[in-house]
C-alpha cells in the first residue's frame, strides 16, 4: 500500500519516527523526483536475530577483519554511497528529501551507519533507524566484495549485544534470504513492531561506537544467540 505527499508537505524527522512506529516508511521515485510517497506493504521483510545465518566463508571474512568496521563515523558518506549507481540498479530511491530527514534522524540519535574501510578508503556500509527494540535497515552498499555483507554481520551483533528484538528489512531479496531473511504479513509484523516498541529501548551503544568491533567478537555475539 502507498500514498503520496506533495513536495511542500512538511515532514519532519520526529514525523518520520511516527510514521515508523505505526509500519509506515518513505521512498521516492527516483533520486530527481522532489516528491515522497508512503509504504506500507503486505508482506514486510525481517532479519530474526535468533537463526541469524552466515555462510562459512563470510565467516572466515569477518573473523579475519579483513575490513574495519566502524560505526556512525561516515553517515553521510555511507548515504552517498547508498545513492551512487550499483550493479543492476541504476537509479536511487533516495532523493534530496530523503537525505535532509535521515541526516535529521542521524542528528537527533534515532539513525546509524556501519561502515566497511580497507586501507582507509570507505569500501561498503549500511544505515537505518532504531526506534524502541526495532531497527529498521534502509540501504546497503559495496564497493569491494563482502563489504555489505561483513557490515551487516557488525549490525546483527550490535543489535543483540544492545537489547534489540526486531530488525525491519522492508523488503526481502535473495541476497538478503541468504542471512535469514523472510516475509511476513503486515498483521505479525505490526504485532511484533509493537512489542519491541512497549518498554525500555534497547541500546545501539552498548557495544562501543569509538572502537571498532573485531569480527572474532561479532560472531562471538550471534553465536551465543543461536
């Protein structure tokens, strides 16, 4: 289900964490389009945190920290990535709109990114926003093989370690079904956003944000909730 807005709309990141909390997001056309529309959709796609899956040789990857990952260190660089032309996808959903509010979000706490360096060049990431227990995955990126994918594996550990239950991937595609992911009907997921948004939030720092997590610790941390 969607439903648009004008370009004059105002929306403000505290009405974006609203939007949120009721299932609803964001998209836009293309990068060049000033509009936004609201998604709500019939099956909505979600990582488990307990049966997280990693293939042995992604494991080996992580464990090798053959990337440094670090976190809400390049936010925006990790957006602009996210926006750039990829691999069988030539145009973006994240428009100049979408920056303004995210960025707003990432100023106020409620937005992150893990980022994947190799010899201090930014080579892959990820952003999204917590809200409660629930962490909402908005884009990913790669520019070296696994960079995505070694960055998600950093999120699932963070998300454990910190007291997270749901983790909103929107959408599912194969890439992500590899790690687990699978659709659900919007009744089951509205009911689990509710659960994880009633009580204590949970904590996306308590894993540390100024030094980076090695590989050998994040999947000591998924290991342990399997």
């Amino acid at each position: 289900m969607t439903s648009r807005d004008s370009a004059a709309t105002e929306i403000t990141p505290e009405v974006l964490l609203r939007a949120y909390a009721c299932g609803i997001f964001p998209m836009a056309e293309s990068a060049d389009d000033p509009s936004l529309f609201w998604v709500e959709p019939e099956l909505r796609g979600i990582i488990p945190l307990t049966g997280f899956r990693i293939a042995s040789r992604l494991a080996r990857t992580v464990r090798s920290d053959a990337f440094t990952v670090t976190v809400n260190q390049a936010f925006k660089a990790v957006m602009d990535g996210c926006a750039a032309p990829q691999p069988g996808r030539e145009d973006t959903w994240i428009n100049k709109r979408i920056r303004e509010l995210y960025t707003g979000l990432y100023a106020i706490g409620h937005c992150h990114s893990v980022e994947c360096w190799q010899d201090g060049e930014l080579v892959g990431g990820l952003y999204g926003v917590s809200l409660g227990r629930a962490f909402f995955g908005e884009s990913m990126f790669h520019q070296t093989r696994d960079a995505s994918k070694v960055a998600l594996v950093h999120l699932v550990a963070r998300l454990i370690a910190g007291g997270f239950e749901l983790l909103d991937t929107q959408y599912v595609t194969e890439h992500l079904k590899t790690f687990g992911a699978l659709e659900i009907p919007r009744r089951r997921y509205t009911a689990l956003l509710e659960r994880a948004l009633i009580g204590p939030a949970a904590d996306f720092a308590r894993l540390s944000l100024d030094r980076p997590t090695s590989g050998a610790e994040a999947l000591a941390i998924i290991a342990g909730r399997q």
